[in-house]
C-alpha cells in the first residue's frame, strides 16, 4: 500500500503515480486504467480514483468512453515529458 502524505489530496497523489507510470512506459497508449484496480491498490474510495481520472483527462493524459473504461492517450507519454522538461 502507498504511503500518502498527509498535506495532499490522495486524489492528486495517485494521478502523480499515474503520471509516473505513464513517462516510465509502464502504461502506454491504449492501456486501459481501470477504476476498480485503482480503487483496491491504494485502498480508496471509488469518487478519490475519480477525482484523479478527470485531472488525468483534462490534462489529455487519459480518455474515457462511456461502458469501456479509460484509456492512456497516445501522446500521453508526450505530454507527461513535456510538463517535466
């Protein structure tokens, strides 16, 4: 289980390792982020994982489709180098 640190949102904390697992090529382009998965490795509720899903998505780093899940985009990895640079 991850140690969260008590002065962030646990939402934005799991976006971080999100973001992290993107530009580490451990999600690439069509990956799919499944709620459920989230919701049990770092033991939150499902609106926590949500909350981070729509920072992902409005940063283009992720797209939803309504009944199939979300998705890692494919300049996801693009994006992710880009804001660390």
């Amino acid at each position: 289980m991850m140690e969260f640190d008590p002065t962030l949102p646990k939402w934005t904390q799991i976006a971080q390792v999100i973001r992290q697992r993107i530009a580490a090529g451990k999600y690439l382009p069509n990956h799919l982020i499944s709620e459920t998965q989230l919701e049990q490795e770092f033991e939150v509720a499902r609106v926590t994982v949500r909350k981070a899903t729509r920072a992902l998505r409005e940063e283009g780093l992720i797209v939803t489709t309504h009944g199939m899940g979300s998705f890692v985009t494919e300049r996801a990895a693009e994006i992710v180098k880009s804001s660390t640079d």
